[in-house]
C-alpha cells in the first residue's frame, strides 16, 4: 500500500510541480499583492498593507466601466450563444442532405483565425474614408443609420462586440451540442413517437433533459470565458479600450501592468483577485442551480 | 383487436457502393392475427421480425401491402394514432424520469376528448403498475432498477394507454437465464389477463414455444409456417422450421429412398412404399433413439451427457450432416460401457423426411 502510494506521487508530480510553479504560486502570489500598498516589481518593496488597492479600484471608473462592459457581455453573449448553438445543433440534428456540409460551415468560425474574424467584422462595420461599412450600406436600403459601430454610441459597440463573441463562441458550442444530440438513443424517439408525443414535448421532455450535462458544462464554460473577455474587444476597438469606454476587467488587469497607465501591480492585482472571486461565485451558483435540472445518466 | 396482414412487403435499398438492388426484409406476408392471442414471430437475427414489428407501429411504411387493425386500415396511419404499445428491446425507459413519470408519459400525450385529468391518470398508471407488480417502485429512477423491473415498467408503459395490440421486440434478451423463464410466465399471465392481442419476436425458439398461441416462424423475409407451436413442432412444412425449433436440435442425415425403403448410409429405417426412389435428408427428434443392443443404427460413441432425468448421447456416423450428433434417452435406458459403439432403433414417428434439393417436407 505504502509503496503504491509512492509510485502514485511519483507519476503525479511532474504536472503537480508544473501546476505548482505556474498556477498555484502565481495565484497566492497576486493575492499577496493585493493586500500590499505601491508593490514595485523592480524594488520588491511595498509601503503598506490593507484593503487600500481594493478600494482605490472598486472606485476607479475605468473599473467600473470595464466591470460594467464584462457584465454586460456575459449577460448578453452567454444565454444567446447557448440558445443559437442549441437550436442550430437541433436544426442540424433533423436534416439530412448536406449535414456534413452545414456542419462544416457552422464550423469554420472556430477554425479561423481571431484576427482573421476581426477583420472581416471590419468590413461589415467599420467606417473608412471610403465605405461606410457593408452593415450601413444594407441600413441606408431602410433609411437608416449610418451608425458608427467602432467610434460611435456606446450601445452600437457594445453591439457589435456582443456579435462578435457570439460569432466566435458559438462554433464550439454547436460541436458539442450536436454530438450530445447523435448520443441520444433513437430508441427514445421512437418510444415517444409511438406514444404520439408531440415535437415540443419531446424536444423538452426527452432531448433537453439527456443533453443538459452537456449543455450545463457549455453553460459554466461559457460564464468563464465570456468574464475573461479581452482580445475580442481589441480585435475590434484596439488596444486603448479605456478611451473607447470598451473595456473588460482582464482588460483593465492588463492595462494596470503593462499599458498606457501601467506599472500598478497592487491594482491589478486586486482586480484579477475580484474578478477570480465572481468566477469563483457565478460558477459556484451555476452548478448549485444546474444540480437539480441535470440528468447524469450512468 | 385481430390484425391482418395483407401481401404486406418491405423493401430497402442495399447498402454500400458496390452492392446492387435491394434487400427484401418483409417478404409479402398474408395472415391473420387472431383477437386476444399472442403471437411469436420467430427467426433467425436478419430474417426481417424487427422489420414487421415496425411495419404493425408504423415506424416503417411498407413498400407494399396493406395493414389493418379490426376492419380500419392502418397502412397510412402515422405511428401515434395506430394506439399500439411498444416494448422495446432495451425497454427505452426515459433515464431522466421515475417510474411513475415513465408510466404517465403516453397518457400525459392524449389530446382533445381523450384527455384525462390527473386524478384519473394516476389512476391508471397505478393500475397499470400493479398489474405488472411494481407497485412500490413508482419513485425510483429506471437505473436504480434490476433488468426484470424495469422490464416490468416498459410493459407498464406500454399497456397504460390501453393499446389496440402491443408490440415486443425481444423482450427477455437483456434478461439472465433465471429471470428469463419467469419474465415469460409474467408475459403470459398479463397477455392472459389483459386479452390484448400481443405480438412478441424473438430469436428464441424456446421462448416462442413457451408462451405463444401461435407462432410465425421465418426466415429471409418469407414466412415458412404459421401454426400452433407443438403442431409446427411436430408436423414442420421443411427443413428450415423443422432445424430451427426444438432444442436440442433435430439430427440430420443424408438419406436416400430406394424401391420404397428409407436408407440412412445402407441401413434401411423406414418403409415408405409410395414414394419414389430420391436422394432426401432424414430428419430425426433426439428423443427418437432407443438405445438396443442389436438396434439397426450403429454409431460411433462420443460421450454421455447426464442431465438428471434424461441422458443426453453424443455420437458421430457417417451419413451425419452435422459433426454430431444427440440423442435424448431416459436415464433408466441401458446404454453399452466401455465401448465406443452404441446401437439405436428409431421411433417412427419421430422421423421427419425432407427433399434433397428443395428441403421440403417428404410425407
């Protein structure tokens, strides 16, 4: 027994002493920072310690802006990108010619490049000297617009930053959702067909109900990713996302460390822990919530 | 409900690239389903049970052929409104929903005049549930079930909406030994009791004998006899059925008749005066042997089986088509020990004759 136990440590310690170095240490160390006033990194001194960072942040508006930015994201992209991917899974799912091809297509997104899909929400909003953007020209057929999706009204940019997430969020979750679906036992249809259920009743009787493990861990993923938000708002907005009142918290962390107003460790050390700490409880609700709707099938 | 089936056909297209035309899995079936009795369709896996299964729920529309229940003709009918109950060989039970939810979920779907309230639902599902024994079950889930209860919800389930026939498709296959057996008295006594006409398939000859009114016994899509399980037992139209029932299997040799006399390699076993000299398969019971020390049949002795009751010998001879042979003798017959020879005379009417080349029945 004794001796197994040694061999188990042994095989287990490369990834322990690499998720030790790399994740555990960092993560005490940028708590440790957050309590101490002033850390600089070239001196290793500090001139006090307290609850100072965390205040002069909850008071900062650029952190509010970004908190405001994230929240709103999450709460938007996060739902709407669940939703879409489940009814372009199920759609998927019930067609027969060309499926492969769909597939292939919805697909492609999470194959392409983040720069790549930048660049093409350019050419749809953006306003240059020379186009208004294909968004606007296909406005201006109703009389609309023209808007300015990139410098223009906080709403239309948060917009299209919420477009652009989903966009590029929602492949992933269509793989998974439509392998979860090909994993439910025809049998279960046929039962149900037999016993004239209706559509409906089957989609949220039998479908959902097999798939919600699938479309829980979609759920929680999706929370995570969306509050880390960062390099999808400077794909669109670049990197001075404070000026264009687009920030997010990771990227309000970044620009404390390294950007215009940077050299402030303490502060963004004291916004990474907020931050961690609302993962920390949405995710921890997420799966309180998500226990008693989720069918583990063993 | 009496069931017909009128020059009812299925037909797929053949998979794969190279493969051409189609595979005819229900091939022009014309009988009738009594009212109240249960049938055993019968088969080996692939001779197209499965296929008619889902023809009569209408998962499958037939290429041809009409299907009615009673005097209405059900052929266009979509699965829901033909009132069947299905039984599913891995029962498909809803792992998400308790035993009750499970039994609910058919009568949950009625609609407009059928519609029930909940009082009366639940009334019915308890009935259903007591009929089957699982009264005190109703709030677990099917995973905490063994494989006989939740057999016995899948029953439950099907007979809730009171069907017109209930389906099952290989019902006891998941099912060990032991609980085979009695999952089958089970069958029978709710059939019997409920007077549903059932209709069962399986590729278990035994099972079908056991708890079948009738028997459908096929192969490759064509029924080759429909009958009373003992009268195709004992009276099989060819080979095939004749092969097919009874455990342990029938003992064929290569035989010939000449001038009126059945020969197994050069001994004559039977006279048959009216037939004409032909090269034919003799077909014999195991429980045809009798073991005599100057019987007419000499063959070479592989073992003795003791089965309690009966002895079961295994023997080789020439003119065997199979590798060997058995034979059923009581255990009080004297069987010769310590040689290698034993000695049979056949019992008459256990000898079944089949032709050489089409293996139709000889009689």
């Amino acid at each position: 027994m004794e001796k197994k136990s040694v061999k188990a440590w042994l095989y287990l310690l490369p990834a322990m002493l690499f998720l030790g170095i790399f994740l555990i240490y960092p993560l005490v160390d940028v708590f440790v920072y957050s309590f101490e006033e002033n850390y600089n990194f070239a001196s290793q001194s500090y001139t006090g310690t307290g609850l100072f960072n965390y205040s002069y942040v909850l008071r900062d508006p650029y952190f509010l802006q970004a908190l405001k930015n994230t929240f709103l994201l999450v709460v938007i992209t996060v739902p709407l990108s669940t939703g879409l991917a489940l009814l372009i899974s199920v759609g998927l799912s019930s067609i027969k010619p060309l499926r492969e091809l769909y597939q292939t297509v919805f697909f492609l997104p999470y194959v392409t490049n983040t720069l790549a899909v930048g660049l093409v929400f350019m050419i749809l909003f953006k306003r240059t000297p020379y186009s208004d953007g294909f968004v606007n020209l296909l406005l201006s057929l109703f009389h609309a617009g023209p808007v300015d999706f990139i410098d223009g009204p906080y709403g239309a940019k948060m917009l299209v930053l919420c477009l652009y997430t989903i966009w590029v969020v929602m492949p992933f979750k269509i793989l998974i959702l439509t392998s979860a679906l090909a994993s439910v036992n025809q049998t279960y249809y046929n039962a149900a067909k037999i016993d004239g259920t209706s559509g409906l009743r089957i989609f949220f009787r039998i479908t959902l109900p097999m798939i919600s493990p699938s479309l829980v861990y979609l759920i929680i993923t999706g929370f995570i990713g969306a509050f880390k938000a960062y390099s999808d708002a400077v794909a669109l907005f670049g990197t001075n996302l404070n000026a264009a009142g687009m920030n997010t918290i990771v990227g309000y962390v970044y620009d404390m460390l390294y950007g215009n107003s940077g050299g402030y460790p303490s502060y963004a050390s004291a916004a990474a822990i907020l931050l961690f700490a609302i993962v920390l409880t949405i995710t921890c609700i997420n799966l309180l919530v998500s226990r008693k709707h989720v069918h583990y099938i063993s | 409900m009496k069931v017909t089936l009128q020059n009812l056909t299925k037909k797929f297209p053949a998979r794969g690239k190279k493969s051409q035309g189609e595979v005819i899995a229900v091939n022009h079936f014309d009988f009738v389903i009594p009212d109240g009795k249960l049938i055993g369709l019968l088969g080996p896996s692939g001779c197209g049970k499965s296929t008619a299964l889902n023809l009569l729920c209408g998962l499958l529309k037939p290429t041809e052929g009409r299907i009615f229940f009673g005097d209405e003709d059900v052929t266009d009918l979509p699965p829901e409104k033909r009132e069947v109950g299905m039984v599913f060989q891995n029962y498909a039970l809803y792992p998400h929903l308790t035993v009750m939810q499970n039994i609910l979920f058919p009568l949950q779907n009625l609609k407009g005049a059928q519609k029930l309230s909940k009082a009366e639902m639940d009334q019915r599902a308890r009935d259903a549930a007591k009929l089957v024994q699982i009264g005190e079950l109703m709030d677990r889930k099917p995973g905490e079930l063994s494989g006989g209860q939740q057999q016995r919800v899948a029953i439950a389930r099907a007979l809730v909406k009171m069907p017109r026939i209930l389906l099952m498709d290989e019902p006891l296959s998941n099912l060990d030994a032991r609980l085979r057996l009695q999952t089958r008295e089970e069958i029978r006594r709710i059939q019997r009791k409920t007077q549903i006409t059932t209709v069962f398939v399986t590729h278990d000859q035994e099972e079908a004998m056991s708890i079948s009114d009738l028997i459908v016994v096929m192969k490759d899509g064509v029924v080759q006899q429909i009958g009373k399980p003992q009268e195709v037992y004992d009276d099989p139209h060819n080979l095939f059925v004749a092969s097919f029932l009874g455990t342990p299997p029938i003992n064929l040799f290569h035989g010939r008749i000449e001038s009126g006399r059945v020969y197994v390699g050069d001994v004559p076993i039977l006279e048959q005066p009216a037939l004409p000299d032909q090269e034919i398969t003799v077909g014999v019971r195991p429980e045809g042997f009798v073991p005599k020390e100057d019987g007419a049949f000499g063959c070479t002795l592989k073992g003795v089986e003791v089965m309690g009751r009966d002895v079961s010998v295994v023997f080789t001879h020439p003119a065997c088509v199979a590798a060997a042979g058995r034979a059923i003798v009581s255990a009080q017959s004297q069987l010769p020990s310590g040689q290698n020879q034993v000695r049979f005379d056949f019992i008459p009417e256990k000898i079944r004759l089949f032709h050489g080349i089409t293996e139709e029945r000889i009689r």
